[in-house]
C-alpha cells in the first residue's frame, strides 16, 4: 500500500491581512463562502460569474473602494482581484491558471452587450468596445497558431478535438490578469478560474468563520468596522431587519428568492446573517445560485425568533425560574433560575447594571429617562439607547432559554415580567 504524499502549497510573499480581516467583511466573506461551496462539489474549475450577485456598484462600501483607491478601472477589475488574491492570502488553495471559455462565444456574446445599448449608443462607445475586440480576436487566432504548432510536432493528436476546444488559459506568470482585463466587465461569465484546494486549511477557515459568527451575533465586534463602513447594528436590530425583509418576499412552499439586491441593503449584514442562518441549520442555501438566492427555511413560520433558533416555551414550565434572579457585574453574567446569560455590548451592560442595582427595585417600572439619567446626569436625554438595549436583552435571553417575555417594554419604559420575580 502507497501512502499518498501530502501535497505543500508555496507562496512567493506572506499573507497580507489576517482571515479575521476578510470574514468581517460582507463581500470578502461571501468570496471565501463560494471557494468553499465550490471545494466541498469537488469543483476546479470556477465560472468568474458566479461571483457577481447583482450590481456591486450600488453598494456604497464598493462603490467607495473602487473609486477612492485608483487600483482598478471598474467593479469587474476588483471583484476578479479581490477573489484570487484572497484565496491565496488565506491560503486555501493556489491560482493555477485564469482563462476564456470559448472565444468563439465570447466574442458573439460581446456583440450582443454592444447591440443592447442600440445604434446611437454604439457610435459614441465605439472606441471603448473596439480593443476589447480587438484583444479577443488577438487572443484567440494566437491560442489557434500555437495549437498548430503542437499538431505538427504530435501528429497523433486528434485534430478535430484539439482544434475545437476554444478556450484559452493563462497563468499568472503569463498575466492572465492584464490579458483579460478589456473584457472582464462585459463578458465575467466566459472567464473560468482553475484551482488547487487545500482541504486542511479550508478547514481550519471555515472555524475560523464559525467562531466569528458566534463572537458577531453576541455583537463582540460592534466597533470593529471593516474599511469604508459606516457604523454596525447591533446583532438584534440586525436580524429583526432581515425579518422585515424577507416578510416582504414571496414565500412559495419553503423557499424564498432573494435577489441579489439585498447586498445592497444597510440595516443588516447581508453575508454574515445569511451565513449566520445557515450554520444554525434555519436556513439552506447555495451560494453560487444565479440570479438570486434560493433560500430554504427549515423552521415556518418565520419569525424574529424561528431565526434566532428560540425553542418552544411550552417544553417546560417555569417553576424553576424563580429559584434565582442575578447579575454578576463582574463576569456581566445575567441567572434566570437555572440559566446563565452572557450580557454582551456595553449599552446592554449598563442597562441590566443598572436595573439589578437593588434586587427591592427589580419589580418596579423603568423610564428610559430615568435609566439614561443614573448613567450619566450630563447625558442629553437619549431614550432610544437603552430602549435598543432592553431589546437586544430580551431577544437574547430568548435565543439562549425558554423565556420570551422576560422584559416588558413600552416604546418609554421597560419593567421585568412580574411572573419571573419572586413576590
């Protein structure tokens, strides 16, 4: 018996950012999620296509990076970069070749993008199609001397599947980048990448990505913002606006088509909720799905709590509950009776810091005014803080217990549910 040699990828530069830098943010991740799809169906060869899910220039933080950095002429131009520079940087496989699928059809599908924008159109943007052209006859009467020459030298090729095959491939040493830039942002479709996994790494980032999601639905990393973004929600508020969402969608049987145009939307993170859904197995979707995302959802109806995976209250009663009622500032730790509640996000902190400051008081009714002024006496009025607070509490309590009232919350003032306090 043979012992397969393991196989060792090598690097000409070290890695430039670390995988926290890419999962955290929404378009990197989503690259990383379509490598592995693609590594898990075995699949080497990937169509550039299935990396473009609607128009990136829409999104703001894309929009910004393409224009600001001067690195590329357009969103093709990054999208193809950023892919195969971030599959090797976290070292889940090697770029062996980027290349045309078919000349032939490359070219008739080029002139159909010239005919949509019409006769006037066409006039005016001559000269930006005419090298596109241009290098796509170059490339494909070179590809067709070069396979004439390997005929004469191997006669027992066989001529008719030789000369048919219309693709043309090129390693990075060759510069598959510049050689097919013209007519990326026309024709992505036609572009094919070929690859080399690296099973145990693709392993250990898909950890890697399963520990974030984790850290990022306890709103650990509420301020680390990836370049270009704004601000971030807070994981509640986050996934309350996917309820919203998707409720204004279709729902046919189980399944809902998501178009692409929800990269789009800012009130949450679109990769990482629907990531986020998938490894709580609420969700099942493909993300190398063309023309939208079919999204299968295991739990109906849906609800903010079926996505949060919030069981069923009625599997037990809460008798035990009111054995016990704390909160630990020290290790921000919240007991409902036998349960034990990590308090993440420093609003959500000081908010229930401030509600257990004496258990006498756990029964009575909070204004917002009132919690905002024991915060800070200098504080302008600011409701609406810890009123987002109180929510992101009770739907946390929620997730990880049996209990979904545990605050009762008016759009000014908040009070415990008097049936988990003992009298």
């Amino acid at each position: 018996m043979t012992v397969q040699k393991k196989e060792t990828f090598k690097y000409e530069e070290k890695s430039y950012y670390k995988p926290f830098d890419y999962i955290n943010k929404d378009l990197d991740l989503l690259f990383i999620l379509i490598f592995i799809e693609e590594f898990k169906r075995q699949n080497n060869e990937l169509n550039f296509g299935n990396f473009f899910k609607g128009n990136y220039w829409d999104i703001d933080q894309v929009n910004d990076e393409v224009m600001d950095t001067n690195d590329y002429q357009s969103v093709s131009d990054m999208v193809l970069e950023q892919a195969l520079f971030i599959f090797e940087d976290i070292r889940i496989g090697k770029i062996i070749e980027v290349g045309i699928d078919n000349t032939d059809e490359s070219i008739k599908d080029l002139l159909v993008e010239v005919a949509k924008i019409g006769p006037e159109n066409a006039k005016k943007d001559a000269p930006n199609y005419y090298y596109p052209f241009e290098q796509l006859f170059f490339i494909a009467n070179q590809e067709r001397e070069v396979r004439l020459k390997q005929l004469e030298q191997n006669p027992d090729l066989d001529i008719g599947i030789f000369l048919k095959d219309k693709s043309v491939f090129f390693t990075k040493e060759h510069g598959y980048f510049r050689a097919l830039q013209p007519f990326i942002i026309d024709i992505p479709t036609h572009i094919l990448i070929r690859v080399k996994y690296n099973a145990t790494k693709i392993k250990e980032i898909e950890k890697e990505i399963f520990d974030y999601l984790e850290d990022f639905s306890n709103d650990k990393y509420i301020e680390k913002l990836p370049r270009y973004q704004e601000k971030r929600l807070y994981f509640a508020q986050q996934i309350e606006n996917f309820y919203r969402y998707v409720s204004r969608l279709n729902l046919i049987g189980d399944t809902i088509n998501i178009p692409f145009t929800i990269l789009n939307e800012s009130g949450f993170e679109t990769v990482k909720i629907l990531r986020f859904l998938e490894l709580k197995e609420v969700i099942k979707i493909r993300w190398s799905d063309e023309g939208s995302w079919k999204v299968q959802f295991t739990k109906l109806p849906i609800t903010p709590e079926s996505l949060l995976g919030i069981k069923s209250e009625n599997a037990k009663t809460y008798t035990s509950l009111k054995s016990g009622l704390a909160y630990d500032e020290t290790s921000s730790t919240l007991t409902i009776g036998e349960y034990n509640i990590k308090i993440n996000g420093p609003d959500q902190k000081d908010f229930i810091r401030i509600i257990f400051k004496n258990q006498k008081e756990l029964n009575k009714e909070w204004f917002f005014s009132e919690i905002c002024e024991i915060f800070d006496p200098a504080m302008d009025n600011n409701d609406k803080k810890f009123y987002n607070a109180s929510y992101q509490v009770n739907l946390k309590i929620a997730q990880k217990t049996l209990i979904k009232d545990f605050l009762l919350t008016t759009k000014h003032s908040v009070r415990v549910n008097p049936k988990y306090i003992n009298s």
